[in-house]
C-alpha cells in the first residue's frame, strides 16, 4: 500500500485493471489471481522491503570460493536478502519502484535452494487484501511526505508507519 500510494500511477493502473477484471468494489477471489496480472505488483515490493527474514543464515558444509573468496568449511554466512534486491548488475535503477519488471519473481532460478513453505497461502494472502484494498476504497495519504525507509529487526518494517485514510467510492 505504502508504495501504491507513493507511485500514484501505479495504483491507478492496479484499481483500473481489478476494476475491468472483477468488477469495482466487487471482491476479488482466489481464482482472479491470474487473471491480475498488475496485482504482481506484490512481487516489486517485496524485492525492494523483503519481509522476512532479512538475513538468511547458511552454513558452509565444505570450502567454497564465492566471487573472489573463500569461505571456509563450517563457517556461518548470513544471505543478505534486502542487497541482493538492489544489485546493479541484475537490476535497472534499483533504487526505483518498477511494476513492470518482467525479471521479479519468488522462486529464483536455483530450484535445489530452500525455500519458503509458506509462500503459496502468503501470495494468495497478499493478493486478496491488496485487491480487496484497492478496489474497495479510493486512498489519500495523511501526511504528503512520505518516507520510504526500512527499519530492520527479525523482520523489514517501514520506518514510519504509513497513514493512509479510506475514502469510499
Ligand atoms: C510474504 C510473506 C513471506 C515471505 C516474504 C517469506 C519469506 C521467507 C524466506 C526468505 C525464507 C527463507 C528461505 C531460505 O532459507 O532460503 C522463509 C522460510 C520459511 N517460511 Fe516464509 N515467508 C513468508 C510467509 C510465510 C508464511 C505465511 C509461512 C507459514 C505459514 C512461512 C513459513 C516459513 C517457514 C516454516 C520457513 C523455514 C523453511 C526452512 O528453513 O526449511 N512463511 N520464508
């Protein structure tokens, strides 16, 4: 929502689709989630507020090199998640919020790495209320200067809370 609100575009783009797609103010179902393509607009945010965990702990079963260098056999090294969605080298204008980016995606390419048990139930999650928010409510912003920072701990808050105030349709 923070990142709808601060690229005005954006949502205008995200209600417009759900408003062609399952009606205005209607709610919006599991089964339209693939019939929203815009709504992946989830999949932005999270490259660039990854929710948790933000450092990933892994542990070295044997001496790798890794770009340059080496990591010993039993050492602990923490995946720093929040960088690696802001590299140059695998994202234009990283720094920027992008929608349309055909390169954001859960899964990665690497199918042998954990992953999240919980991310089928946490995606339908997400798109159901970010639809349902959108497309139930227009949006205006308490305060006008928004602030996009993160705050780290176990998990990625946003510095300031974002005061976004429902306006009925
Ligand atoms: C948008 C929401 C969520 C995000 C961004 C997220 C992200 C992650 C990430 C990055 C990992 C680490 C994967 C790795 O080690 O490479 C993880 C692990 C895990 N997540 Fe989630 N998760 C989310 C929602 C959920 C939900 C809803 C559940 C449970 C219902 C869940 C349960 C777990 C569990 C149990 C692990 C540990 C898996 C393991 O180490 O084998 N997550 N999650």
């Amino acid at each position: 929502m923070a990142e709808l609100l601060h690229n005005p575009e954006a949502l205008l783009k995200a209600k417009l689709e759900l408003e062609q797609t399952v009606g205005k103010c209607n709610p919006n179902e599991e089964s339209d989630i693939t019939r929203l393509p815009y709504l992946q607009v989830v999949k932005e945010t999270l490259r660039l507020h990854p929710a948790a965990p933000s450092l990933l702990p892994r542990k070295a079963t044997k001496d790798v090199e890794i770009a340059g260098f080496t990591v010993p056999k039993g050492a602990q090294v923490f995946v720093n998640v929040w960088a690696i969605g802001r590299v140059e080298s695998t994202w234009d204008n990283p720094h920027t919020f992008i929608p349309e980016r055909s390169n954001a995606d859960f899964k990665g390419q690497n199918f042998e790495r954990r992953i999240c048990p919980g991310l089928p139930l946490a995606i339908r999650m997400l798109h159901l209320m970010l639809g349902s928010l959108i497309n139930s409510f227009d949006w205006k912003l308490d305060n006008h200067n928004m602030d996009m920072e993160d705050k780290f701990g176990l998990t990625v808050q946003k510095a300031q809370p974002l005061h976004a105030v429902p306006v009925a349709i």
